[in-house]
C-alpha cells in the first residue's frame, strides 16, 4: 500500500529497518547520533552555530509549532497570521490556545499570499510583534514566498515564525539570510522522509533568551531545551526521546543526503506533481489550482459533479488498487487531496492515475468536471 498523504509518508524499507534497535537514549551509543541528527538538519536550514540552536521535541509538528509560539512570543506579544488554509487556522487556534492575542490577515485558497498586503497590514498596525506563515499550506498545496515575506516582515522591524512542517526538505530554507526568522518548525516525517514522533524547531538563541520565562509550560518551553543542551550536551535529551524514530530519521536524513539533498529532493517532487497534474487532467478531472500556483507537496482536485461521486467510495475504490489518499475535504470548494511527498516517484504516479480512472469509471462517474 503506497500513501499519498502529505505526512506521515510512505518511508523506504531501510528507514524502517533502522527502527529495530532499541537504544538507552543515555547511553554513549546513541548519544553522538542524536548529536550528528541535530547538526545535519542544523545544516539543511542554514543554520549559524552561536545564533541558532537545533531543538528537537517529542511529538507531532502542532506540539512544535506550539512551543515556537509559547517560547518565542511574549504574552504582550501579537502574531499576525496570512490565513492561508487550514495549517493557518490551527496555528491561530494554537497561539490563542495558549493566550496570545492573532490578528488574522485574509488570504486565498488559489493564490500565494501577495508580500504587498503583509506589507499594508504591518503597516496599518503597530501591535503585531510577529508574522506567523505557512511556508507549504498542506491544505491548498500553495508555496508562499518564504523569503519576500521574510523581507517585509525584516524591514518592518517583526519577527517570524516559519511553520516548515510540509517544506523543509524539499524547498529551500536558509536561515543565515532571513534573520527575522526567530524560528522554523518541521517535522521527521515529511518532505524528509522520517517516520512520525518527532518534532524540530530551530530557534534564534537570542530571541529565546529575550522570550525567556514566557513559555508558561515546561514541557514546551525551547528556552529550557536549549539550556538542557548547554548544560548536558547535545547528545542529550531532555525527557525520554523517541530513540529509535531518531536513529531511523539518522538514515532518512542520509538517504536525503545520498539522493543530493534539498533540490534532488524539490525535483523528484515537482516531477510527482506535474505528473499527477496532468494525469488528473487528461482522465478529465479538474485541478483546484492553476499550474502557476501549483506547489510540489500536495495537488487538489475538484470533486467531479456526478452524482455517482463519493469522496468515500473513491477513497475506498483506490485502497483497493493499492493507494491510500486523504479521506477529507480541504478546501473551500470540495476537492480531494493527493500527496506527491515520500518514498514515491513519477511512476508510481503514473500508476495512481492510472487507478483512478480504473476507479471513477468502476464507480460510473462520467462528468467528471467540477460543479459550476
Ligand atoms: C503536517 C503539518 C503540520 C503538523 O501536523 P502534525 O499532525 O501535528 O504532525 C503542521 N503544519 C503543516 C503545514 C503540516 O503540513
């Protein structure tokens, strides 16, 4: 069975085989694995040794993107969120969650969000401290302009947090050059590859120290995992870690590295696609987005306007030919989701168009254009 979700992904097998040994995460062992993890994606963000700090934490990229928030911006602080889709809404709902106030910047499901408007909105409102973006929206399959953004917010004196939890990996990333960047949150079983139980921020240590004491939770709090590290090492995890999620992410992050690291890995995703975009096309099905606004993480399209159509019945049809896709809607018109990331190429694409059609005409479904 291949899963064509944007996370968790479909890993290799000698990612999975990496899971079988158990380890005392103290152990000296294990120790320097977790150290050279931590350095490796250090170097996959552009990291600079003294100014950020790789910070790993047990769980899933909401309990990241969490502790970025709780860790980073004060309780007076204010976020500004693009609201990009359904990763923006869960940022939002994090933030108040924990008590700090969001201003919601309206954005579109069909196009990037536009610099100029952030630009306008900081303008028009000296409160926010920090922007909030989704660099990859899993739900739209939209790439917003990391770095032009990152500009804006730069010059107007703010600071970011960057949700990179469907990005990193594949599209580029370079913290050195966006210091406004006060964090990055992502996860070990996106675009790298991993499988699920670990999140990473990568923080300014700087602005963790000026946030200090403003996490108000001491399992998320990223200050108190940087001096954990400071005080006991970097091989050294504060609370019992996912020993053997981290030893498979050491071999994900070398396969990453073996198939030539980020733009090998931006490659084979694009190919995903535009093979699978154009597959749906050609099986008369309707892509959510143009092919300009079209990013390589995950494609949407529209549910045919036939009303043999189920999102179900489709779902269950393609299990049955050996492809798991997302079983919900994502977007403001109906439209189901493929993921193009993971251990999947061109080919197996190709073979999932080729199970879709196998599918909607096992189901009758004939007009297969969206709903005016
Ligand atoms: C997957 C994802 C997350 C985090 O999801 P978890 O289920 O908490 O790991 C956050 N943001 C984006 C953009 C994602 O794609």
């Amino acid at each position: 069975m291949l899963l064509l979700i944007p996370g968790p992904v479909s890993t290799r097998p000698e990612v999975r085989a990496a899971l079988a040994q158990d380890f005392a995460p103290w152990d000296t062992s294990f120790r320097p694995l977790y150290a050279a993890v931590r350095e490796r994606v250090g170097v996959l963000a552009g990291a600079v040794a003294g100014t950020h700090a790789v910070l790993p934490l047990q769980g899933c990229g909401h309990f990241g993107i969490e502790a970025a928030i709780r860790s980073l911006v004060p309780a007076s602080g204010k976020l500004l969120i693009p609201m990009t889709g359904s990763y923006a809404q869960r940022m939002a709902r994090l933030a108040r969650e924990c008590g700090r106030t969001v201003s919601e910047l309206p954005a579109s499901d069909v196009r990037p969000v536009d610099p100029a408007e952030v630009a306008r909105a900081l303008a028009n409102d000296a409160k926010p401290t920090h922007v909030g973006l989704v660099y990859s929206e899993t739900s739209s399959g939209i790439v917003h302009d990391v770095a032009a953004i990152g500009e804006i917010v730069r010059a107007a004196g703010k600071r970011m947090i960057v949700d990179a939890v469907s990005a990193f990996g594949a599209l580029p990333l370079d913290l050195a050059a966006q210091p406004e960047i006060d964090a990055a949150v992502f996860t070990a079983n996106k675009c790298l590859e991993g499988v699920a139980g670990l999140a990473f921020i990568i923080a300014r240590t700087d602005s963790l120290r000026a946030a200090r004491g403003s996490a108000q939770s001491w399992s998320l709090d990223l200050d108190d995992i940087h001096e954990h590290a400071i005080r006991d090492g970097w091989g050294s995890f504060r609370f019992t870690p996912p020993a053997q999620v981290l030893a498979a992410f050491r071999t994900a992050l070398h396969l990453h590295r073996a198939e030539g690291g980020q733009p090998a890995r931006y490659a084979r995703y694009r190919d995903n696609a535009d093979v699978l975009y154009n597959g749906m096309q050609q099986i008369g099905l309707t892509p959510y987005l143009t092919r300009a606004a079209q990013g390589p993480i995950v494609v949407n399209i529209h549910a045919p306007d036939d009303e043999k159509w189920s999102l179900q019945g489709f779902v269950e049809a393609l299990k049955r030919r050996g492809f798991v896709i997302s079983n919900f809607y994502n977007t403001d018109r109906p439209s189901f989701r493929v993921g193009c990331i993971g251990a999947i190429t061109p080919d197996d694409m190709r073979r999932f168009v080729g199970a879709a059609a196998s599918a909607l005409d096992e189901m009758g479904v004939r007009r297969r254009a969206p709903a005016a």
